[in-house]
C-alpha cells in the first residue's frame, strides 16, 4: 500500500484579530499534535492588535513540526504587519506563503515599540529604554495623561517584560502601539502585549517550596492567586510586587489589564468594557499572555 500523504490541516483566521478573536485560533490548533502540519490561513484578515500578532509568533514557537503561515493579501494590513515587525520575526518559525511585504524604514509613530524578542533582564532594559521618550509625547500629548504616568508606564512595561524573564524559562515577545479603538471606546488607547510560550502562571507557582496544592488548584486559581491575591513563587518580601504595581497604574488611568495562562484568562476589567473578570476552559496554550490598555483621557465636560 501507498503511504498516505502528510495532510496539512488549515487554520482559518478571522478578518478581525484581537485578545477576543485569536481564541477562534487557539481553539482550532488545540486539538491536534504538536507535530501536525498546519497552515494558519490569515489571507482575508484586515486587522490586528499587538497582543493577537505577539500571540501568533508565540503559537509558531509551540509547534513541534514548523508551520506554513499565510499572511494577508490586503496590501495596507500586510505592510503594517511588516512595519510592526511580525515578518522579520515570523519568517524565523514558520514557513512563510503568498505575498511576504518587507518592512519600510521609519516606522509610523503608531508603532510605539515593535515586536521584540525578550529572554533576559538586559532586553527588558533595552525595551524602557527605546520607549521611554516616544511614550512622554505619546501619553501626555495624545492620551492627555498627567507626565507622571510616563515614568509609571515605563515601569508598567518593565514588571510585564520581567514575567517573561523570571516564570517563563524561554524568550517571548512584547510590543507597544497606539491606535483608535472604535470597536468599543471611540477613543487613542495605548496597549502594550508581553506574551510567551514558557511554563506559565500555575506551574510557576507550584515550583515555590512547601506549596501545598489543593484539590481545586488549576490555571484559574493560579491566575486569582498572582493577579489578585499578590502570592509570589519568591519567599524574600517585595519580590513578585511586579503585577500588584501594574494593577495599580492599570486601576489609577481607566485602563484594564488581561492575563491568559493555561486554560484560563483573568481581567481587570475597566467600566469602558465588558470582559469577564475570569474566563476558564479555554483552549489549553502554554505560558502567558499579558495585555495592558490605557485609554486616552478625556476632558472633564
């Protein structure tokens, strides 16, 4: 008998991609072995948020066999994708078909950071660094925000990024950008997306020493027990203080901050939206996903 031939099973993306709408993808790859030939088929998306292109990188690094990734064919959706810095970094992991645009020099001032790869604490010195000047103009002249929320972002940015570097135990990824979300504010809002595919929030914390696991311990608790109860895989105090202060600066400018890891996303969610403030029985995807909006503030009327 003739072997069978390797069939690749195709992942439909939808026009639209943000933290909501990549769950319709996780969903679809989920099931399948990690080495599955898949063709994630992203030709008829139009738009994405930071946090669904930093998403896509991470899912192509959780691919056992490489997989073929088809980019849009709207030629503005593909030459922002390119500027954002997605190509340069998705032609590394997956195999790349159709039209693959190059990314033009200077980049639109949309793009507060592109997409950077952060394994260590240096990349996440480097990463406040490029941005620190770019987010004064873009906070305090665009979002109308107090100048001191400029130093307050940097260090919002930095506690994201250093997850990556202490619970993931491999790279990831973080981007920044400004847009107007017309879907749900009618307003500029910031975002920033930290993502990767490392060990994630619950096994992070089952690593701490002496914790006793509950028979109800699973990806949600874990989830409460960093995001809203402040515990940390570290027993010196202070340490583990990153997401209480990006709470805190989330809380204090209206915006709202969602985290996935495992098979469960928690949110704090601002009264702009209407997310849950815990989703659970999601598609299993390993590591975390961090997304932070800040909206523009609006004069006193």
């Amino acid at each position: 008998r003739r072997a069978q031939p390797d069939v690749t099973t195709v992942i439909n993306v939808p026009p639209s991609l943000d933290d909501a709408t990549i769950e319709q993808v996780l969903d679809q790859v989920a099931p399948l072995p990690r080495d599955q030939k898949i063709l994630i088929d992203a030709r008829h998306t139009r738009w994405a948020s930071p946090y669904a292109l930093t998403t896509m990188l991470t899912l192509g690094q959780t691919r056992a066999e490489r997989a073929a990734f088809a980019g849009p064919e709207n030629d503005d959706t593909a030459s922002y994708w390119a500027r954002t810095g997605f190509y340069k970094h998705a032609e590394d992991l997956f195999d790349l078909h159709g039209h693959v645009p190059r990314g033009r020099n200077g980049t639109e001032s949309s793009v507060l950071l592109e997409i950077t790869p952060v394994a260590k604490s240096e990349d996440v010195h480097e990463v406040v660094e490029r941005i620190q000047q770019k987010a004064q103009a873009i906070l305090v002249n665009e979002l109308h925000l107090e100048p001191q929320a400029t130093m307050r972002f940097a260090m919002t940015l930095s506690e994201a990024c250093q997850n990556i570097v202490e619970h993931a135990q491999r790279g990831g990824w973080v981007a920044v950008q400004t847009y107007t979300w017309r879907q749900r504010l009618g307003r500029r809002v910031v975002q920033i997306a930290v993502c990767d595919a490392g060990i994630g929030f619950r096994q992070s914390l089952e690593s701490a020493h002496g914790r006793r696991i509950s028979d109800r311990w699973d990806d949600g608790m874990a989830l409460e027990d960093a995001v809203i109860r402040g515990v940390t895989r570290f027993r010196d105090p202070g340490r583990g203080q990153g997401l209480a202060g990006v709470r805190r600066f989330v809380g204090r400018w209206d915006g709202k901050l969602s985290i996935r890891s495992g098979t469960a996303r928690i949110a704090i969610v601002p009264s702009w939206d209407e997310d849950v403030p815990l989703a659970e029985d999601l598609a299993p995807f390993p590591g975390a996903q961090i997304q932070i909006t800040i909206p523009e503030r609006m004069p006193p009327r």
